[in-house]
C-alpha cells in the first residue's frame, strides 16, 4: 500500500488543504452572510465567470506576463550588478548605499507619470517600473551577502596569488547566490505587482488596464476573473524561481530541506 512520505505531505499536500480550506471558508461565509455577487462572488461562481471572459483575459494576461519578464529581467540584471560592485568596493558602498535607500523608499508608482511624459503610454512604462521595483532589493540582498564573503577563503586564494576579481568570482559570487535566489522569490512578485499597477494607469492593454476599465464600469465578474488570473500567475512565477533555485544552487540546501 503506497503512503505519502513526510516530505510530500508538507510541501504538497498541506499547502494544497491549506488552500481548500481557505476557500470552503469563502464559500461558507458567503452562504451564511448572503454576500452579494456584486460585492464578493462565491468561489463556486467564480469558476464559470473566469471561463466566459477567456477571451478577453487571456491576451491580456499575456501582455502583463510579458511584461513582468521584461522587468524582470532588466530589474534582476541590474541589480545584481550593482550589488556586486556594492560588496565589492566598501568606498563605493559608502557614497552611494544612503541614497540608494532613499530612492528604494519612494514608491515606485510615483515615476510613472514621469516616465509616461518620457516614452508616452503603453508597454514601456510598466516595464520600467516593473524593473525599478526590483532593482534595489535585488541590490541590497546582493550587496551585504558579497561584502560577507569568508575572509579565510579570501585569504586563502589571495595567498594563492589570485587576484581580487578572481577571489570575488570564485567566493564572493558563488557565496551570495543563495541569497540571491532568496531575494528573487520577493522580487518576482514585486516585479509583478510593478506591472500591475502601472498597467492601471499608464497602459493601453493588460491585466491591470482590463481590471480598471471593468471596475469603472462596475464588471464586477470581470474583476475577480483577473484577479484570479493574477494569483495564477503568481504562483506560477514563484515555482519557476524555486525551480531554478534548486537547479542552480540545490548544494546550499540539505535534501529533504525547505527553501
């Protein structure tokens, strides 16, 4: 007789029962409190009203996909590079880490106005905010693993006759990739919330320009179908990051441990 192990049970069963309970919580709370459709559907309802607005979602939500990705990407890249070179130079750290701190404070939806005064509406915006949301965590993470980098080992290559560069790419680097993919988990999302809302105010197409228009004309059916589209598509970003995680950096974590 097959059983599950313990493994499968805290990082697949439970979280599934996790959810199904929340939802039947939903469910039964609607019932009792006669909760209006036009308020909070019912989960139940909402399967069918996600499946009759497909056609209007899904290319949406390839367009807030695509822009995720793209900031993403540009968000991660940058970041990490600068963290680096953060950790790397303790001078450099010094000058720039205090204003870098004020800037991540600003909420970044506030430079979309004057980003839509640069490039104009649509994809473009939201990419760069998208990006700009995820830099600066991405840098931080980065930037305080680098500047931990075991001095023995350092001290190790240098006497060796490695260079510093040579040090930082053999330890330093390797040594904050854990952190880094720790800080992509959050970043991932970031870059998705950044893509949303820039979407809503500053875009022509995707989830967030299809969620404000049906708000506006009261599509209440149309909301939550988005809505639940996005809480799709967080999930699924959040997997593909600890999936490359465990490709990438499967050494830093004991078998059978948690991320």
């Amino acid at each position: 007789m097959y059983t599950l192990s313990r493994h499968t049970i805290r990082t697949v069963v439970s979280p599934i029962a996790f959810g199904l309970g929340l939802i039947l919580t939903w469910e039964l709370v609607c019932d009792a409190f006669k909760v209006s459709k036009f308020i909070i559907p019912r989960p139940a309802a909402i399967g069918p009203m996600f499946f009759s607005h497909w056609s209007v979602i899904w290319p949406n939500a390839l367009q807030t996909l695509a822009t995720t990705f793209s900031g993403f990407a540009i968000g991660i890249s940058a970041g990490f590079l600068l963290g680096v070179a953060l950790g790397a130079s303790a001078n450099l750290h010094k000058t720039i880490f205090a204003t870098l701190i004020g800037i991540n404070n600003i909420p970044k939806v506030a430079f979309t106005p004057l980003i839509v005064l640069s490039v104009g509406l649509g994809t473009v915006p939201a990419v760069i905010t998208s990006a700009l949301i995820v830099v600066f965590p991405i840098a931080i993470v980065v930037s305080a693993s680098v500047a931990q980098m075991d001095p023995e080992l350092n001290d190790v290559m240098r006497s060796l006759g490695a260079s510093r560069y040579l040090a930082m790419v053999k330890i330093g680097i390797p040594q904050a990739m854990p952190s880094f993919f720790a800080a992509l988990k959050i970043a991932i999302t970031l870059a998705l919330v950044g893509s949303f809302l820039s979407e809503t105010v500053a875009a022509n197409r995707g989830l967030g320009y299809m969620m404000s228009r049906a708000a506006s004309d009261f599509d209440v059916e149309l909301v939550f179908s988005g809505l639940t589209m996005l809480v799709v598509i967080a999930i699924i970003l959040y997997v593909l990051v600890i999936v490359a995680e465990r490709r990438v950096v499967g050494w830093a974590y004991r078998k059978g441990g948690s991320t």
